[in-house]
C-alpha cells in the first residue's frame, strides 16, 4: 500500500519520506548542517532553539538506536518528546487507521517519526498527518536517515584516508532483498560519481533488479560475486547487513543461518584486513546467526559505532531542516556545559 505523496525536495515543511527527495547539492547541505551540530551532538554545547517543539515518535517495529537517536536528537536541540512503542500500546490495536492515528497525534506534535512494517506505510501517514513526518523504517522499503548517516560516515571515514566517495568501491554483504538499509544507501550513493557495488547475497536473499537498475542507470558499476572474498577484496569500504528474519518464513530464515557472514579470516585471506567496516545494527549476536562477527571489532576500520554516534547528528540536522531552524538560530541558543559526563580513566 501507498499513498501518492509527491517527493519534493527535502527542506522547511516537507516530509523526509525517501532518499530520492535529495540532489546532491540538497545532501551535502544536509551533510554540512549535521557537520555544524557536532559540539551539541557530543554534549560540549548545550542547546535550546527548538524549545516549546514537541516531536512524537511512533515505532510500531522493533528499535533501539533509530528511536532513541532520533528522541535523543531532539531533546538535545531542547525540545520535548512523546512516544508510543508497538501495536499493542496504541489504538490500532483497537482497529483504529493510519489515517485517523496519524491525524490525532499530529494535533498533538510539531514533528512524527514513524516506522511500520508495512512499506509504504509511513507515506499514508504523511497524507493524513497535519505537521512533517519522518520515516524511520517502512517495511521492506526506505530508510532515508539511516542512508544519510551512512553517507556522513563514508565521507568522514574515507576522507580521513584520503579518499573520497565518487570512485569508490563498496562491498555490500548480507540480505540485500529485504534490507531496507541497502536499498536506501544504493539509491542515495547513486548521487555521487563512478561509485562501484560489490555485491554478495545468500541465495534468496538477492537484490531486487530495480535498485540494481537504479544505480547502473546512473553510471554506476554493480557486480555480483559468487563468495564474501571475492566481494570484499578490492573495496574501500564492507557494509554488512543481517539477515531480515522477521520478515521471511522461519525456513528460509533457517537455511541462511550458516556460520559467519564476514569474519577476520575472510578480510585477511582477501587481503584486505584495512577496510572501513560498516553495518547498520543490529548485529545478530543468536549463536545460529550468519551475520558480521565480533571478530573483527579490534580491525582499524571497524565504523559501526561511529555510524550510531553519528546518527545523532544527521537527525538533528533532520529536524533542523524541516522545522526551518537556521545556524544562526541554533548558535545564539547554545552555551557551554559547566558539567563532565566523560569517565576517568
Ligand atoms: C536497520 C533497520 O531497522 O532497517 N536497523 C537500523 O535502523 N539501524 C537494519 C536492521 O534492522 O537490520
């Protein structure tokens, strides 16, 4: 299901619906801005400009860090949120519709983040909702901040190696037909220039033509390799992806839970134990799980939890952005901390 929302660019009143609302101008704007924020990000910097903006999140799937950046991300720029988890603890549990759910909470906020299972789901309630909607996740399809913070995190991680993302190699590794991550990131890296895929799925779990299309219509190279070696050997850059079991049948589900999806050994037999490593979380940690192993987790390039910090930038730029909230705005709202949240040693 969906609803025919126009994707228009993404700036002040406008949903963040899907990667394509971006050129690359329009991203690297974005980019600049969740750049701008770091101080209040990192909690030297304490900020009050959306004081009085209340931002509802409704997450009616499973998340911790999505849910919790995103609140996080507006609390820090002073707002305040409200927030309901789950089928259960809402009236849809009673029958109640996207539409009408979306209309009342929208009375109630200045900004909904929402995820649903249901791809197209989180458009619906952007028809009916009377304030700008985010999308956090819908189903199978989009999940544009999530894309945005990968972009900010190859740009700082490749940067930091002298490279850059036009030209680069990526290897893409897991459930590439149900992971919404991937098909977000292809279409959003699809704005740089010669950037080439690596592709390798388990069997069934390919990804779909139509992102493959998208990115090679642009001028792009997508390869399909027949091992994680192969994949992985000439990249700049892995970004490894579990395997969607709740979105598949448990047979399915069973005959991909093989072992290690990508481990020391396999980085280190395609020589290539340097590469920036990336997976959107979470890591299947389930004994039977075939996904990235923590074997990995002391290598250089290991960038997943630089990906989750930086998560809490590119949402506040989100909200910035559609509440029509300028730098300036932002620094006359901002003082120093007198406090230390940091450890000793
Ligand atoms: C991803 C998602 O929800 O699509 N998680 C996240 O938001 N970081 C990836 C996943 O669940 O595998």
């Amino acid at each position: 299901m969906s609803a025919d929302i126009p994707l228009l660019p993404f700036e002040q009143g406008r949903h963040l619906l899907s990667v394509l609302q971006f050129d690359r101008q329009g991203l690297q704007a974005l980019l600049n801005l969740a750049k701008a924020v770091d101080p209040i990000a990192k909690r030297q910097a304490v900020c009050t400009v959306l004081d009085g903006a209340m931002l509802c999140s409704l997450f009616f799937e499973p998340s911790t860090r999505t849910r919790l950046s995103f609140e996080s991300a507006f609390l820090r720029l002073g707002g305040e949120v409200t927030t309901t988890t789950g089928f259960t603890f809402s009236s849809m549990a009673k029958g109640e519709s996207i539409h009408d759910t979306a209309r009342v909470v929208s009375g109630y906020s200045d900004v909904l983040v929402v995820r649903h299972p249901e791809e197209g789901s989180v458009a619906q309630f952007a028809a009916a909702s009377t304030v700008p909607v985010v999308n956090a996740g819908d189903g199978t399809g989009e999940h544009p901040s999530q894309a945005l913070l990968d972009v900010y995190t190859l740009e700082s991680e490749l940067g930091a190696r002298g490279k850059s993302v036009d030209g680069c190699t990526i290897a893409i590794l897991g459930d590439l037909k149900y992971g919404r991550t991937v098909h977000s990131l292809m279409k959003m890296l699809s704005l740089y220039e010669h950037v080439s895929f690596r592709l390798f799925a388990p069997p069934s779990l390919e990804l779909p033509q139509s992102v493959a299309d998208y990115a090679q219509a642009r001028g792009h190279s997508v390869t399909v390799l027949d091992t994680v070696v192969e994949a992985v050997s000439s990249a700049d850059v892995v970004y490894a992806t579990r395997v969607q079991r709740e979105r598949m049948t448990e047979e399915l589900a069973q005959a991909n839970a093989k072992g290690d999806l990508l481990n020391r050994a396999m980085l280190a037999e395609a020589d290539n134990l340097g590469v920036v490593i990336m997976h959107p979380l979470p890591r299947d940690s389930r004994p039977d799980a075939y996904d990235l192993s923590t074997d990995v987790d002391d290598l250089p390039g290991l960038s997943i939890f630089k990906q989750t910090d930086n998560g809490l930038n590119v949402r506040m730029a989100i909200f910035l952005t559609t509440l029509g909230v300028g730098l300036d705005a932002v620094t006359l709202t901002t003082k120093q901390r007198p406090w230390k949240a940091t450890l000793r040693p």
